[in-house]
C-alpha cells in the first residue's frame, strides 16, 4: 500500500531555464531531476514551504505566486516505497541571483538550470509533474 504524502513544489522559470537539482534514489541508484520541493511542516503553508524548500535544495531566495498554485496526485517511488503524492505547485521568482551554499540530504547531486526546451524530456519520468510545470509556465 502507498504511503500518503502531501507536498509542494516551484516552478522558477529565469532566462528561459528551470531550477532544479539532480538526484539519485538511495535503494535504486536511479537518477532523477527534481524540482526544488517536499514536506509542508506544522504552521507552514504551501507557498511558504516552497520557497524554504527551494532555498534548502538550490541556495537561491524566491518569491512564490501564492496564486499561482496548481495540484497534481500520482503515485511516486522513492527509496523503496511507492507514495501516494498530492503536490502542490506554484510559479515562483528568483529574488536575487546570489546563490546560498547548498547543504541538503546525501541523495542530493547538484542544482542544475533546464533549458526550456529540455523540460518535456527531462520530467518526462511523470506525466502529472510535467503538466503541472506545462500549466505553470503557460503565459
């Protein structure tokens, strides 16, 4: 049986690039490109854990369109265990291009800036990420 998550996520589109980081599942040695995102802890809202998130995982501040937000439910494995996923996703900005040192959990390999013509290859590993990302980046 999945185990329920409820998460948030951003999308940051800047100079026709989305910040995201590379990572590899600890069970399966999978790589993967994520966008910046997890866990909304007690007394935090959405927004506001996406743009903790995002600092935690890439460095960088971001400014979140509250707004903005779109949410995505699909089944995820990660780690050796399959996830009942509610992602809550919102546009974002870059607040600064100063980017903080990145001190984030060991599966973590590196932020890394997706050409926004690499973006549909690049999450195509889940239908439900990459329309969310599709929608947010409409304009």
């Amino acid at each position: 049986m999945a185990k329920p998550r409820v998460r948030t996520s951003l999308v940051c589109l800047h100079n026709d690039k989305l910040l995201a980081f590379r990572a590899e599942d600890p069970t399966s040695k999978k790589p993967y490109v994520f966008l910046p995102g997890g866990q909304i802890e007690p007394n935090e809202t959405a927004p506001e854990a996406a743009a903790r998130e995002t600092l935690e995982e890439t460095g960088f501040l971001v400014r979140v369109e509250e707004s903005s937000g779109v949410d995505r439910e699909y089944l995820f494995h990660w780690d050796g265990q399959d996830f009942d996923c509610l992602t809550l996703f919102y546009r974002g900005h870059l607040t600064s291009p100063m980017q903080r040192k990145v001190e984030d959990a060991p599966y973590h390999r590196g932020v890394i800036w997706i050409p926004k013509s690499e973006i549909e290859s690049t999450f195509s590993y889940s239908a439900d990420i990459l329309s969310a990302i599709q929608e947010l980046l409409k304009d």
